[in-house]
C-alpha cells in the first residue's frame, strides 16, 4: 500500500484507506521503441508493481497537469474548521495551478487544532496586526481631537484604542484575504475517489518538486513516520542547497495568541483601575500578583520546549529509517495490501545514492537546520511585538486620558512605544536565553516551578528596574519632558538591538 503524507490509514475526513492495488494504479508504461506515446495499464506482479512505482515516483512527476492542485491560504483559513467539521469534501476548495507557494508538511498523530492555529498565525497574524495597529492610531488621533467621545477613566467605553486595535486584529485574522497558494493534503487530494487520491499520492514528488518553500509543522513524532520523512527527502532532493524550509513547532500559534489574548485582558483591566483614587504603587503590587503565575506558567513551558527541542536533537542524531513508522505496517497489510516501504526507500536511494547516505544528510545537515531554527528562529522580534501590541494600545488610551494638550500627548507617546519596541522584547529575549541555560527538568515538581518563578522574578525586576530610571533618575537629569522621553526611546531600542543582534544564537 502506498499512502500520501496524510498517512491515509489516519484518514478524518471520511475518504477510504488509500490502496493502490490492480483496478487503482495507473502507471505510465515506459515508452516503447516505436516512440509511441505513453499508455496507461494495470499492474498484477506485486515486484512489477513496486518497481514501476519506484521509477514513477523517483523522477517527480505528475500523472498528468491537471493532478497539480492548491488551495489559497485564506480558505484555509475560513472554510476548513467547516468542511472538516461537516465532513464535507475539501478536493472542492483547491483549484488547478500551475505551481504551489508552499508545501505543508505535516504528521497526522499531531492534533488537528494546534496545526490550525498555526496556519492561522503564520500566515495570518502578521496582516492583522498592521490593520489593528492602524485603526488604533485613528481611534488615538480622533479621541485626541475631541471626535470620539471622552468617558470617565474608569468605565470600558473610553478604551477606544485597545479596543479597536484588539478588534480590528481578530476580525482581520479571521476574515482578511490572502492569496498564497498552499499544499495542504486533504484539500488537493482527492479523498472520496480512489483511483484519483491513488494518482495524487503518486505525484507526491511532483508537488514538493513545483513548490517554492516547504513548511513543516513539527510534531515529537514527525521523524518517526516514514512519509513526513519521504517528503523531506524529496523537497532536498529537488531543491537541493537552496532549499526553503521553515519549522514551526506546535505550541507556537497557541502561545503566541494566547499571549496577545492574555495582554488583552491585562490592558482591559489596567484601564479600569482606579488610578487616582488607588494610586500607581498600589496598582502595580496588585497587576504583579496577578502576572506572576501566568508568567511563571509561561516560562515552565519554555523550559520544556527547549527540553523537547533536545530530544528532537537526540532523534536526529541517531536518526534511522529503519526506524520510522508508516500506516501500512502498522495495520500488517491486511488483505495482501502492498507495502510503502520498500517503494519509498527505492525512491530515497536513487535521489542520495543510499538510504545510509540519506541518514547520514538527516543527522548532519537537516538535523543543524531544524534544531537551529526551533530554537532561534521561533520568538522573532515581531512576532513579541505582535504579542504585545494589546499593551501598546492600552498605554496609548492611558495617555490621553492623563494628556489632554496635543504637545503633552505627543511628549508621552514615546513611552509607550520606548516600553514596546524596546523593554518587552529586551525582558522577553533575556527570559528566553535564561530558560534555555536552566531547561534541565528538577528532581521535583515543586523545584522546577520554583526555578521557573525565579526567572519571573528576575524579570519583572528587571522590568521594574528601567521603569524607575526612567521616572527618577533620566528625568531628574533632563527636566525637559520632550528630552527625556526621546532619550528613553533611544535607550530601550538601543537595549532591544543588543540584544536581538549581538547576543549569542542558541546552539546544539
């Protein structure tokens, strides 16, 4: 049996287990001496069959142009959650194409909802954030110039530029527009029609070879099924050096908006403190108190990320295909099914002239580059920004409601953009190397937590540390308010650059 990478035997969306047997796999005969064209026939010898497939395969090819399908992210996006839901055939959102803008790769055991969120955000997160942050600044100029109505501090309705700006940013996550055209497997192969999900399986190797990038969701078992490992061997194979892959882990969506949902909520409340009335000191004991265990929940599943990422460096290390798992196999070939294996192997040697050469590439080359990019390619600068941005927003409503002279509302809006662009990423970027030097899991669940709360303290310290060299000390050195907010801006971004450039990358 030969499957595509959705390992068909983990088939959700109602089609039947993918079985290329006699009546489903036309294989192109090779051409004759009489030049004649390319027909198509039955296979019986199950040898005959394997060998066939092996040289089809191997050279990646389509079946025919029309079998070429992509979807565009944005349906992805919107109608898939649907489609996958109804059990409704998702063939109907590709389209014919004449080239894919990339491949995801994926291992079916990873659970559907994390690989959603993860389109979601990497495809999606960027735009909205560009929309949010826009209707923000028309809420923060029309609020300033008397447009929007003023409220009393505290009561919801004055929150206009959180509350446009957080939004404007679900609204464009879920609906905006994106034109990419992407592989996803469900939605370009045919899962109801045998004989065509037989031939699309088939032109597995023409579409990684007509992709522009490959993304993989990586999951702990992705090395371990022999698809997700064929598909990696292929992509290499056709793109050879400048082959693009990029690695997305599975928590990444889910943190990443779950942060910019947590900062939602934190801004929402910090508007609605009674700041006069409490006073400052008083308000941020008590937003300490409660950032402290989200933020100590954080950093634990930090230190465990870095810990999974050692593990995948240890797989990788020892990486065998002999090792690796496929759906067939699993299931013992029931009614004489034909197996993937010896196929995909054939394939893997004629494209690195070994199956040991092959293990020896995943041990060295792909190994540096998908532990590499897990471990400092996954918190990028703008991806915390976009996290952040709720903070940005609410800071912005703080100000004019403090502010109501256009020259002191221009003075302080430094100091929200000084906090950030650059103290959050500057704190965020220290916790990170911290979490990965102290990543060892302690003889006890109560140490371990404790370690992690110990990193949130040094970095709310931290935090704290700037926010009083800028309240006392830079404007005790530079009375002029335009002066010292510039110099702070400066000085946070200064901080921000060190950090994100100058310090060491994460190795393995």
């Amino acid at each position: 049996m030969v499957s595509g990478s959705v390992d068909p035997a983990e088939d959700r969306s109602g089609g039947e287990e993918a079985s290329l047997q006699e009546e489903d796999v036309p294989i192109p005969q090779e051409r004759q001496g009489d030049n004649s064209a390319s027909e198509v026939s039955p296979i019986s010898d199950e040898r005959l069959l394997a060998h066939r497939l092996t040289n089809f395969i191997s050279t990646m090819e389509l079946i025919r142009p029309d079998i070429l399908r992509a979807i565009p992210v944005s349906l992805v996006v919107h109608l898939i959650p649907w489609y996958w839901w109804r059990g409704l055939p998702m063939v109907s959102l590709s389209k014919v194409t004449h080239g894919i803008d990339e491949f995801i790769s994926h291992c079916w055991q990873a659970a559907a909802w994390q690989k959603y969120i993860n389109i979601l955000l990497l495809y999606q997160a960027l735009p909205a954030f560009g929309v949010a942050t826009f209707f923000a600044i028309i809420a923060f100029v029309l609020y300033a110039l008397d447009i929007l109505p003023a409220s009393d501090v505290t009561t919801l309705k004055s929150a206009w530029c959180l509350g446009s700006g957080v939004g404007a940013f679900y609204l464009a996550l879920l609906l905006s527009y994106r034109r990419s055209m992407v592989f996803l497997d469900l939605a370009c192969i045919h899962q109801e029609d045998r004989r065509l999900k037989a031939e699309g399986i088939l032109s597995m190797g023409g579409f990684l070879k007509r992709s522009k990038s490959m993304l993989v969701l990586w999951g702990g078992r992705y090395v371990q099924r022999l698809w997700c490992v064929f598909e990696l061997s292929a992509f290499i194979h056709s793109h050879g050096e400048r082959a693009s892959i990029r690695m997305c882990p599975p928590l990444l969506g889910p943190t990443l908006l779950g942060g910019h949902f947590a900062f939602s909520v934190g801004s929402l409340l910090l508007l609605n403190w009674h700041w006069e009335r409490e006073g400052l000191d008083v308000g941020r004991a008590l937003f300490g108190l409660v950032c402290v265990p989200a933020f100590t929940f954080a950093v634990h599943s930090v230190r465990a990320y870095f810990r999974s990422i050692d593990l995948l460096d240890k797989q990788l290390r020892q990486f065998s295909i002999s090792e690796c798992q496929s759906s067939c196999c699993e299931a013992e070939h029931p009614n004489g099914m034909s197996c993937d294996r010896q196929v995909l192997l054939s394939c893997i040697s004629k494209w690195f002239g070994s199956v040991q050469a092959f293990e020896l590439c995943v041990q060295s080359d792909v190994r540096a580059r998908m532990v590499h990019q897990l471990a400092n390619d996954t918190l990028t600068y703008p991806r915390i920004l976009l996290a952040a941005s709720p903070a940005l927003f609410a800071l912005m409503d703080l100000i004019i409601w403090f502010n109501t002279e256009i020259y002191w509302l221009m003075v302080e809006l430094y100091r929200p953009l000084s906090y950030w662009l650059g103290v959050f990423p500057f704190v965020i970027k220290l916790v990170f190397h911290i979490s990965h030097r102290l990543r060892a899991r302690l003889c006890t669940m109560c140490l371990d937590i404790l370690l992690s709360l110990t990193i949130v303290v040094f970095a709310i310290s931290l935090f704290l540390g700037i926010n009083l060299v800028e309240e006392i000390y830079l404007r005790q050195l530079l009375p002029n308010h335009l002066h010292a907010s510039l110099a702070f801006l400066s000085i946070c971004i200064l901080l921000a650059a060190l950090s994100w450039c100058c310090m060491p990358r994460i190795r393995y």
